[in-house]
C-alpha cells in the first residue's frame, strides 16, 4: 500500500489559503479604494501651504 504524501497535501493546503488571502486583500482593496485615494489626496494638498510658509525666504 502507498504511503500518504504530508508534504504535498500541506503545501496544497498552503497555497489555498494564500489563495483566499489575496483574494481577499483584493476585495478590500476594489472595496475601499475610492474613499482611500481621497483621504490620501487630501493631506499633501493641505501640506504643501504651510511648508512653503516655514521657507526662510517667505519671512
């Protein structure tokens, strides 16, 4: 009788879960991408202003 290959059914179930992680992270990603691009937009913008401000040349 054949001996059962551990190696190999726990390296498949290894990349299923890797699998389901990315799909996952993709969701999460696709789901909030839109709001998130807007929040990271927003504090350069805002930035910007007060570091030209600290400039020794804008005294």
């Amino acid at each position: 009788m054949a001996k059962p290959n551990y190696s190999f059914e726990k390296r498949q179930r290894e990349l299923e879960k890797k699998k389901k992680k990315e799909e996952k992270n993709q969701r999460k990603l696709t789901k909030g991408s839109e709001p998130d691009t807007q929040a990271v937009e927003s504090p350069p913008d805002s930035l910007a202003p007060a570091d030209t401000s600290v400039l020794p040349g804008n005294t």
